[in-house]
C-alpha cells in the first residue's frame, strides 16, 4: 500500500512539474489545428479540384493537412515546448520525426476508438471533445516518456543493468508462459480459430472411418482422398472423440496443443543445455517457439503439423540432448532415431525420411571434421539403420491395411510424386519465378515467424556475422534450419509450412543470441503488434455498436486495452522492449481470438428450435472449399449434413429427396425466405479491397456478416 502511494504521488509531482510545457504543447497543438484547417481548405478548394471522386478529393486534403500540421506541431516542440533536452538536440531529426508521428497518431486512433464507444451515451460532441483530451494527454506523455525523453548517461553501471534486467525477465518469462497457455485454450471448440481448410478434409475422413467401426482401412466421402495422409492422426481423432460419440472440435483439436507444448519444452530444454543451464534462456525459447504465427496458426487444429514437428524435432533434440554418446551409437540411438522417425513418418508422410536424413548425415560428417573415410567408417551404418527402422515401421500401415493398392495411387503417387509433376522446364521455371519460388519460400522463415520476424532477422545476420564464434550446436541447429529448406526446394509445389519442422531449431536460435540483437528490432515487433490490435479494437467497436456491446465477453474490452497498454509500455521501457516480444505477440492472439469469438454463440448458431426441427433430417449445405459442409455437423449434430458445390444454385435434383432441408446463404439485409426455420450469422471473407475501405469507414454490418437460413428445399428462394 505504501508502494502504491508513493507512486500517486509521484505521478501527482510529474505532473504539476510538466504543467508549463503541457500548456505550451497545448499552444503549439492550437497553431497545428490552425495550420490543418487551412490547408484542408486550400486543398479541397484549389489544389485538389482536379480529382472527380469528392470523397477521395476530401480523404487526399484530410491527409495532407495532417501531415503538414503534424510537421510543424513536431518543429515548434522540438525547438521551444522540449528544447531543454538533450535528446531534442542530438537525435537524428527523422529519426525523431518518425517516433513524434507515431505518438501522433497513437493519440488520433485513442480520439476515434473513445469518440465512437461514447457516442453511444452522449452526445457526439460531448464525445468528441472527451476523445481529444484523451488524446492529447496521452500525445503528450508518449512525447515527453519517448520522443523527446531525458537520457541520463552518468552514474550507469552495465553490470547492475545486466543484474536488475535479470530480475525483472524471469518472473516476466513464466508470466508469459501462462498467458500462452491461456492464449492456446481460448477458442479451442471455436468454428472460427485460424486453421487452414485442410482440417476440414481431415475431420470428414475421421467421421466416416468412426462411422465404419474400424481402424483401417481410411474411409471418406469424397473419391480418392481416404489415404491424403497416413493414418496416425486419424486414429487419434478416433480415441479422442469416443469413435465419434462426443464428437467436437475440442475433443479433435486438444491433443495438437498437447504436441506443440510438449514440442516447446524440448525448445525450453535444448536452449536451458546449450546455454550452460540457463533458465532464463529456456523459457525463452519455449516462449519464441509458441509466440511464431505459424506455431499459433497451425499448432492447434486437428491438422498433421503439431505431431509430425514433434517427432521431426525430437530427433534432432534426441541427438544435441545425448550429446557426444547420440554421435558415437552404432545401434542403440540410431535405432531410437529410427523409431522417432518413423512415428514422423506416420504423422505425415514417408517423405519426412529425406529432411531428417539429409540433416542427419550433414551433422555426422561435421562431428566427423567433414572426413568422408570417418564418416562412411562410424557412421554410415547407423544413418542407414535409421532410415530402415524408419520405412519398416511405416510400412506397417501397407501391411495391416486391407486395401494397399488405393494407398499406392492415392497417397504415394497422388499425395507425394504429384508434387513434382509438371515437367523440367515448368519446374525451373517455378523455381525462381511465381508464388511457389524458391524467394518465397525463403521468406517464409519470416512470415512463420509473425510479429517475430524482425528479431528473427536480426539474430539471422548477428550468426551470420559472428559466424566463426558460434558454439557447436548453435552450428548444429543453423544445419538443421537449412537441410530442410534445401529438401523442400525440391518439390514443385513450395509452401511454408513445409518449413514448420526448423521452427523449433531457430526458435532456440534467438533464445541463444537475442541479447546480442539490437534493440530496434523488438521495437519493430511491437509497432507490428500496435498496428494489428488497433483495427481489432476498432472493429470491436464498431461491432459493438451494431449489435451491442453483449456481443462480446465482458473481459474483450480490458484485454484488447491491456494488450496495446502492453505493447507501448515494452516499447517505451528499455528493459523491456525485448524481453516482453514474445508475450506481446501471444497478447495480440489472445485478443484476436477473443474477437472472432463474437462469431460464435449466439449469434453464429442455429436455434435450439431450428436443430430439432431437422433432426433426423438431410441438410444441403453450400461448399466452396472440400469438406467445408463439415463444420455444419458441429452445428447440426443430429442432422446428415451434406454439401454440394456453391457454383451450384441449388442442391443437385436428382439427389435430393423429400423432406430434404438445405442453408441458404444471404446478404445481412436481406428479407427472410419463405418457409425459413432458422438462422444464424456467419463472417464472410475474400473481400474486395472496397468492401475493406466501406468497412474501415464504418460499414461493418453490410460486408462482414451474412446469414445462414435453414429452408425447405421446396421453399428455397435463389438469391
């Protein structure tokens, strides 16, 4: 209690200490109004009459006049409101100018967002004005804390520094863990978490095989795609919903946020060994690893990716973890290699066996000292041993499976060579040209990074330039990193995600060397988080006034608020700026989750009333996407659910029956059908970049929404 009245009364002492420079901020904020109004006005009227388009004739005067009143806000207070510090002087002027606009404008989007949650109760004026002493407070306090702060170089002890930053990371550390656990849960049985379409395919396969009553063979409703993967992640979508008996999203998707966790604490654990049993490095890595866009994205839907990086990286953990008795094995761990290899294998595919080999030899032959004669005398025999124990144990699946021919065609040649279809020179050209280049694969370490990106780039070129002075199983990991992507540069078709399995590997990378980034390139990471949860708070605004604010959890509001307060103050705080990435990055999932939520009950589901009426009942449902129809089982469990193509105006007529329902989709606006028993709202996507503009405007309800009704087939009306 004493702590926090010392705090008020320091806050109160600042504050009457800033009163002078607040009003001479509040002077020069007086002549940028002015400054604004008039070249708005000269624009519109004079400069600008050439654009035809009033709105964007108006928008184009808007924007120059706030730069041009924003510049000289920013000149005025660097010569007369802060012109006592040191930092005002000194400072690079864009440099300066850069971070003074980005005040700025954090200032106007707390004007728009407190104006727009206001209006609701009082009048717009009354908002308005609220919203620009809001505003203006804050402009000033990011100004006089960052732009133009007081740096004082005397008196610093590194040492202490290096101490008290110790200090405040560990606790921050598993603070964050705990926020990843929480971000990773929420949402879990939401229809709206980010996936890919891929899940879909995968829950339709497991349903119908559920439905035979037996492990194998794979079946489905589609033609020749009952063996797209290898059956392991079936099976346990089949222990974890009961052969189907509980059947829910959560009960498929639980055991992937169990792989990605167990796969983070290999991270946490290698970063802890590598680092001469470093805690702090440990968590670290755990953290970077389950902060990644791409560990988030595909770390929790029932899809192929958390198991099969878990066996793939637990080899490679496997080998660094037992280190030198891993290298020298002639049997035991290569044939415990072999055993992790194949479950990888039969996570995903027998594919996998030419990046673990491929990375495997690579680090024999340099714990070899690059002998090739060593290398073919120690370890040749177990590397192939390994790869042995690894196609036995997938060939399992073709000995057990009653119909190994469809595995043959659908999956070795349909699923795997198809990929390198095309020809020589279709494949050269791919190669270095289009969206499946060898350029964009490269950049998709840093797309599946997320709002890690920019230290991951960071760490990448401090390795590169310190090359010489990595220890041995940073070196290790850097080879891993790379064996993989030169193998999936390989197949015609490149993705990203092929890139998933090294994740962990560079994960442990920065947990090693972030100290030695700069720290602009954490602060980089948290103007991306800011930028981000910006337009979901300003969604959720509009949202909440177009359907109420009940549309969301109460807790929506304080944790969108508390994650931009966050980010800011890990931008602002020294200390903090690298420490608090991670658990920033997990804050802007949390809120983006908690957002999407809003889609969810009640208004994403049908009525109690409109399930039961078509229980028992077949429901045609509109599918632009393979499987997409599978989601409605979740929505309409006691229902069969069947899909047919949305370029279709209606279910085919030589299949449909008597009694047969089917889910029309319309705009918001629109009037209901004839007949209709029940609706829901559902998100749209693939948006116009129009559609995108009306909906920053204000225009939500009209481009986001659509619903869903249940309707007789005889009673459908064709939009």
């Amino acid at each position: 209690m004493t702590q926090a009245f010392h705090s008020i009364l320091a806050v109160i002492a600042w504050s009457w200490r800033q009163r002078h420079r607040f009003f001479q901020f509040g002077l020069v904020g007086i002549t940028g109004v002015a400054i604004n109004q008039v070249v708005i006005w000269l624009c519109q009227e004079r400069l600008y009459v050439g654009v035809s388009d009033l709105s964007l004739r108006l928008n184009l005067a808007m924007f120059t006049g706030i730069i041009i009143g924003m510049t000289n806000n920013f000149y005025w207070n660097r010569r007369w409101t802060w012109k006592d510090r040191q930092r005002a002087r000194d400072l690079p002027i864009v440099h300066q100018y850069l971070q003074y606009a980005t005040a700025n404008w954090a200032g106007i989007l707390v004007q728009v967002a407190l104006t727009n949650l206001l209006v609701v109760w009082i009048p717009y004026l009354l908002s308005n004005l609220i919203g620009i002493a809001f505003a203006s407070l804050i402009n000033f306090v990011l100004n006089d804390l960052w732009t133009y702060r007081h740096v004082r170089t005397e008196g610093i002890d590194p040492e202490q520094q290096r101490l008290e930053q110790a200090r405040l990371a560990l606790p921050l550390a598993i603070t964050g863990l705990v926020l990843a656990l929480c971000t990773y849960l929420h949402g879990l049985g939401s229809l709206h978490i980010l996936s890919n379409g891929d899940e879909l395919v995968y829950m339709q396969i497991t349903h119908h095989t559920a439905a035979s009553d037996q492990w194998l063979p794979l079946e489905s409703g589609m033609d020749a795609m009952r063996n797209t993967k290898p059956p392991l992640l079936f099976w346990q979508g089949l222990i974890t919903t009961n052969w189907g008996d509980q059947w829910s999203l959560t009960a498929l998707r639980w055991p992937s946020i169990a792989w990605t966790f167990a796969t983070a604490l290999m991270c946490g654990l290698l970063a802890w060994r590598i680092t001469g049993r470093n805690a702090l490095s440990g968590i670290l890595a755990a953290m970077f690893y389950l902060a990644f866009f791409s560990t988030y994205r595909y770390g929790r839907p029932y899809l192929t990716n958390p198991a099969e990086t878990f066996w793939v990286f637990g080899c490679f953990f496997t080998m660094l973890w037992w280190k030198p008795k891993s290298f020298n094995s002639r049997f035991i761990f290569p044939t415990i290699i072999g055993l992790l290899a194949g479950m990888a294998l039969l996570s995903k595919s027998f594919a996998q066996l030419v990046p673990i080999g491929v990375a495997l030899a690579w680090w024999h032959l340099h714990w070899n000292h690059w002998n090739l004669a060593a290398f073919a005398r120690r370890s040749l025999a177990g590397l192939v041993w390994t790869a042995v124990v690894a196609l036995a144990m997938f060939s399992l699946w073709f000995v057990f499976d009653p119909d190994p021919k469809s595995i043959w065609s659908e999956f070795v040649m349909g699923e795997n060579v198809g990929k390198m279809a095309g020809g020589i020179s279709a494949w050269i050209a791919g190669f270095f040209w289009g969206g499946n280049s060898v350029w964009t694969l490269g950049a998709s370490w840093f797309l599946n990074a997320g709002l890690l990106a920019f230290p991951l780039f960071g760490v990448s070129v401090e390795c590169w330039k310190h090359r010489r002075a990595l220890v041995d199983d940073e070196r290790l990991l850097w080879m891993l990193v790379f064996a993989i992507f030169i193998v999936f540069c390989i197949p015609a078709q490149r993705s990203g995600r092929y890139l998933l399995e090294a994740m962990p590997a560079l994960a442990i990378l920065m947990a090693t060397r972030w100290h030695h980034v700069g720290r602009n390139a954490f602060m980089l990471s948290h103007f991306a988080a800011i930028i981000v949860l910006i337009p979901i708070g300003w969604l959720s605004i509009l949202l909440a006034r177009e359907l109420g604010v009940g549309a969301f959890e109460w807790w929506h509001w304080p944790l969108v608020a508390g994650s931009l307060a966050f980010a800011l103050i890990a931008l602002l705080r020294t200390r903090w700026t690298a420490m608090c990435a991670a658990p920033v990055a997990l804050a802007v999932f949390l809120s983006l989750s908690s957002f999407l939520s809003v889609f969810d009950a009640p208004l994403g589901l049908f009525s109690a009333q409109a399930v039961e009426r078509v229980k028992g009942q077949r429901v045609w449902v509109p599918e632009n996407f393979r499987s997409v129809a599978e989601l409605h089982r979740f929505l309409l469990p006691q229902s069969t659910v069947l899909g047919y193509s949305s370029s279709l105006a209606a279910p085919p007529a030589e299949q449909v029956v008597a009694g047969d329902y089917r889910v029309l989709v319309l705009p918001l606006s629109a009037a209901k059908p004839s007949g209709a028993i029940g609706m829901r709202i559902e998100m749209t996507s693939r948006h116009t970049p129009q559609e995108i503009w009306e909906m920053a405007i204000g225009n939500v309800q009209e481009h986001l929404f659509c619903r869903e009704w249940i309707v007789p087939i005889t009673a459908a009306t064709h939009p």
